[in-house]
C-alpha cells in the first residue's frame, strides 16, 4: 500500500493535478483519461519515480501499457525494486 500512495503523491504533484477533484486508485486509467499526462509529462513522472525510488527505467520498458492504469505503472516500480 506504500508504494500506491508513493505512486499517487508524485503523479499528483507532478502533473499539479488536484487531489480534491483527482482521485487515483490502482485501477484508474492513465493515458488517455489525464489530459495533464502528455509525453512531456511521462518523461517527468518516470524522472520523479527513478528519483524517489532509486531505480533506473530503461526507454525499452517505457510504453503505453506501463502507464494504462496506476496498477500498471506500480507493478514496474515492484518489478524494479524486486527483481
């Protein structure tokens, strides 16, 4: 649950989305649903995710399905933490 709100934190405050009128559960859909989540933006979240998690992303595991929904992009983070 720690990394959720890790996750959730930082696309918050990355994309300065609203946590009053944003709500992101694992199932909420990523692109396509954030208007705020545009290209330039998901070199800025994985930037952040890398930082705050102290993992490294490679270009190749960068695609629309990491960022279908929140779970999407979560389960990367574990796989890279966990390996």
């Amino acid at each position: 649950m720690r990394v959720l709100e890790e996750v959730r934190s930082i696309l918050l405050n990355t994309l300065n989305l609203n946590k009053d009128k944003v709500t992101l559960a694992e199932s909420t859909f990523l692109l396509g649903n954030i208007p705020e989540l545009d290209s330039m933006a998901v070199i800025s979240v994985i930037s952040a995710i890398e930082e705050h998690f102290d993992i490294k992303i490679e270009d190749d595991e960068i695609n629309a399905e990491t960022f279908e929904t929140v779970a999407s992009l979560i389960a990367l983070i574990n796989k890279k933490m966990h390996p």
